[in-house]
C-alpha cells in the first residue's frame, strides 16, 4: 500500500499553506520530524513560517484542538511556548487546516538553540518555567489527550514479536527480560493514583526546547499527555548519580519557585525511562511502512540492533532494581 506521506508533495505543502490566504514565495525546505512532517515555507513579503502536517489518523480533531489550546493558555499566561497561529477564525477550531485530506497547523518559525543541561543555571531555569506550565496546568485538565499508561507499554512490548521483527532465535531471550521489566514498572505505576496526574508536554527533552534571550521557549507539544510531573523532569537528567543529583537540585529549587515538587515521584524516572524505551522501539515498528523510518533507521530491522537491544533491556532491569535517586542534602 501506498503510504499517506507518500502523496505530500512540495506543491501540495505550497497549496496548503496557500489555501489559507498566504502566498508563498515557493522556497520550502524539510525539516528534521518523522512522527509528522514539518516544512518551512518562504512567504512573501514577509518572515518564513513552519507548517506541521499531522500523521494522518494518529490524533483526533478533539486531541489536536486541546493541544492547541494549551499551548495557547500557557502562553496567555506569559509562558514561552510557540502556539500554532489563527487559519480560520470562523471555523470551529480556528488553527487547525484541512486541505487534500491532511490537517495541519502552521506557526510561527523561532529561532533558538538547545539549552546546556550542564550548565546548572539553565537546569534552574527550566526548572522554573516547567513548574510555572505545571501550575497553570491544574486549570487546564486535559479531557482528549491520552494518559500515561503501563498497559500501553504492556502492549507496545507484545506487539515487536507479534510484528515478526525480532529473530526468532531472541524471541525467548526478549520475553524473559521483557517480563521481568514490565513487572518491575508495575509495582512503582507511574498512572497509579496515589501520583497526582496532570496535563503535562510530555516530551521534555532538550530537542523541544530552544534557548533565546536568555530564557528557554518550549516547543512541539504533539505529545502532551496526563501523567506524573517527574516526566517533564527525568529526561534533562544525564551522567553519573552524582552529576544527576546535581542537577536535580537545580531542577526542583527553580521548579518549586511556581509548583510543589512530590519527592515520591524521583521512584518513577527508572520506570519512565524503560517505559520510553519500549515505546520508542514500538514506535518505529508501527511506523515502518512510512518509507522515511527505514532510510532513517536503517540499523533498527537487523538481527545485530536487536540483540543489541536485549542487552539494553538488561541494563534497564538493573537500574530498575537499584535504589531510586534522591534528593541531595545540602
């Protein structure tokens, strides 16, 4: 079968955008995204903007509106996000565009760099804008967006050898550790109740956030989510233990300057980071009719990643069994 994607064509993108009643000066150019498609596109007389197609099918016109919203309420609140800007004030979602069978959205294009995570005053500093999004957020319950969910990460496990990705000869190997893994998530739950869920970015990490006048601007909520706060946290997070405490100090003091930080949430990070893992593995098997995964991915169908991949799981099993991090005393 063909795929969707196959039909965007650069005309189509030009069409699109046009069709909302700006004119193109007919430069595009592709930008780095594989979960959507995302272009720059010359306008003119004026500055280049950023049009997001979205994977056909993936979001609901529901899901995508409250993103939009969000992003829109935040930055309302004098929060640094880039929202989507107006298509069709008359419409009944206002900056979502419809054209040859795809939605897209179109923003503003902004210019920044990714933020330093060993420089403890940038840590400070998203910490302190993430607390604010986290506080706004109790006025913002997401009703539409997907939750955080351990059965999900249940199913995205069981759908690699359903999938007939893996050699047959792993396959054992892989449901052994993958088991084990899923058991230990599921005794922390990380969408267990006694963990406040709240709408959230949900993919914090420092490729969604550009650095510019000295302060970060959050970008690409196309996975916002309901879940814990320690997931817009745990992913600005690298290095030892002893580096990863550092800058979980700095994360939480600016973070706490808006929003109270639960300490019962640092048990979750091991939980989250395997739970990503397996996701991103899913990921590129779901996606794998796309023709732009296998050219970008090139190593991921191939017996050698996926023994590869097994050992990282037993890697995330024993970081799963360790103690969790905690708060540094000062």
């Amino acid at each position: 079968m063909t795929h969707p994607y196959t039909r965007l064509t650069p005309d189509l993108v030009i069409a699109a955008v046009e069709s909302t009643g700006r004119f193109s000066d007919a430069r595009i150019l592709a930008l780095n995204s594989y979960e959507n498609r995302v272009y720059q596109v010359g306008i003119e007389d004026d500055d280049p903007l950023i049009v997001k197609f979205y994977r056909p099918n993936r979001w609901s016109r529901q899901q995508i509106d409250e993103e939009h919203r969000f992003t829109r309420f935040l930055l309302d609140h004098e929060v640094p996000v880039v929202p989507p800007l107006v298509i069709d004030s008359a419409a009944d979602i206002a900056t979502l565009g419809s054209y040859d069978g795809f939605l897209f959205a179109i923003y503003p294009r902004q210019g920044g760099r990714a933020p330093e995570l060993d420089n403890l005053d940038h840590l400070h500093q998203l910490g302190r804008f993430i607390g604010r999004i986290h506080a706004l957020a109790q006025g913002f319950p997401f009703q539409h967006r997907l939750s955080l969910s351990v059965e999900q990460t249940s199913a995205n496990a069981e759908y690699l050898l359903e999938a007939e990705f893996m050699p047959r000869d792993l396959e054992a190997a892989y449901r052994a550790i993958s088991t084990e893994i899923l058991a230990a998530i599921d005794e922390r739950r990380p969408d267990a109740n006694r963990f406040r869920q709240i709408s959230l970015h949900g993919d914090c990490h420092r490729g969604n956030v550009l650095w510019r006048d000295d302060c970060p601007h959050f970008v690409d909520f196309d996975d916002a989510i309901r879940g814990p706060a320690i997931q817009d946290l745990w992913m600005l997070l690298s290095g030892d233990i002893q580096a990863q405490q550092r800058q979980l100090l700095e994360i939480v003091e600016g973070y706490e300057t808006f929003h109270d930080f639960d300490q019962g949430e640092l048990k979750l990070i091991e939980p989250l980071r395997a739970m990503r893992v397996i996701h991103f593995n899913a990921w590129l098997a779901r996606r794998w009719d796309d023709p732009a995964f296998p050219m970008a991915f090139p190593w991921f169908n191939s017996p050698r990643y996926w023994s590869e991949y097994i050992l990282e799981l037993k890697e995330l099993l024993s970081a799963l069994q360790l103690p969790p991090i905690t708060m540094p005393e000062i």
